[in-house]
C-alpha cells in the first residue's frame, strides 16, 4: 500500500537543504507549493535554478545529479503493479552490485526518489 502525504514539501526542502546543499533554498509560486529554487530569484538576476517536485521530469534530473556525485551509486525505479512506485539506490562499485536503500511505495515517483536519497543521507 502507497503511503505519502497529498503534499510533500517539507520533505522536497529537506531534500534540497540537506542533500543538495541549497541552503538558500526557497519555495517559488502560490501555495500549494511545487517549486523549489534553490536561491532567491529577483527581476534581473539571471536564470532561475530549481525543480518541481511533483513533476518527475523535474526530480529525475536533480536525483541523477545527486547520484553522479556519488560516483558509486546506481538506481533504479520500478513501477509497481498497484500503481505505485519504488526506488532501490545501490552501491555500482562491486559485484553484483549491493542493496543500500529501497523506499516504500509510493503513488508519485518523485516523492519516492526524494524519499530515496533522503534515507541514504541519513544511513
């Protein structure tokens, strides 16, 4: 069964204070909040930065980032057939390669992957 909250911003900011290292990070647009940059954006200062947290398309992108920089680190997401989703994070570095996290489901496959790298971080 799928667990997560309609609105999962505090953790899209955790992740991105906490495992981007975006400490100037802020939510952009109205409430519900789906935006998050990662600084302060003003008229004139240059091109915004950040992602959507509810669009995989956006979170796809940050999350490889994160796993590129650690250079070891595969993933994968699966989608199940109760339509949800679930993110295994391994270690690339051995072989076969080793299990080090695997989220619960969830119904969005971002939160799954901010769930993901959250729960390494703090391993």
């Amino acid at each position: 069964m799928a667990i997560e909250p309609d609105d999962f911003s505090d953790l899209a900011m955790t992740f991105a204070r906490e495992v981007m290292g975006w400490d100037k990070a802020v939510f952009h647009g109205a409430f519900p909040h789906r935006m998050i940059l990662k600084e302060e954006y003003g008229r004139g200062a240059g091109k915004m930065f950040g992602f959507d947290y509810g669009q995989i398309d956006d979170v796809h992108p940050v999350f490889r980032q994160w796993c590129e920089e650690h250079e070891d680190y595969g993933f994968s997401l699966r989608f199940t057939r109760q339509g949800t989703y679930i993110v295994t994070i391994q270690d690339e570095s051995i072989a076969p390669p080793a299990i080090m996290i695997e989220t619960a489901e969830f119904k969005n496959a971002g939160h799954a992957m901010l769930t993901a790298c959250l729960d390494r971080k703090s391993t």
